[in-house]
C-alpha cells in the first residue's frame, strides 16, 4: 500500500506547472521539490538554464540551500513557480 502524495501549501496567486510531460519552465522560474510531510518543501531552487526551446526538463538548477548548480530531471514531487521579470509571481499563466 502506498501514501498519498502529499498536498501543496502555497501562495493562492501562484500558478504551478503539473509534472510529466507537461512541465515547462524558463530561466527564472522557481523549482519546488515536495518533502514527505504534509506542506513540507523538501528543496527549492532557481531554473538557470533550460536544454530544450520548448522549457521541457531537464533544467540547470541553483539550488537555494546550498547554491549549487545541478543537472535536474523533475519528478513527481517537483513542480514550477512561473516568476515574471520583476520577480512576483507570474498569476496569468
């Protein structure tokens, strides 16, 4: 038997991208790593590069604890936070 995955607690004015094949992201944008405990972040990181025109993973990742950037193939307990150019949240996309 499995858990449930556990619920994301954000900003209502955030809009975030499903994982899968439908995850898309540009430079900017905020990578969100789930933690196993109910509203947990587990990591959080800044998309510094993207590999592909269309924004499909993997991206290039400034992670936030520790400043390093890696390579990151998203799984399905990460998910985008679209930032817009002055640094808020992008509520339109």
């Amino acid at each position: 038997m499995t858990a449930p995955a556990p619920s994301r607690k954000t900003d209502p004015g955030t809009r975030q991208e499903a994982t899968g094949g439908s995850m898309h992201a540009r430079v900017g944008d905020e990578i969100v790593v789930r933690g196993t405990a109910d509203g947990v972040v587990a990591r959080d990181g800044e998309v510094v590069g993207v590999h592909h025109p269309d924004g499909s993973p993997p991206y290039d990742v400034r992670w936030a604890d520790d400043g390093r950037v890696t390579l990151y193939f998203p799984g399905s307990d990460a998910f985008v936070r679209h930032l817009t150019d002055g640094g808020r949240h992008d509520r339109d996309r």
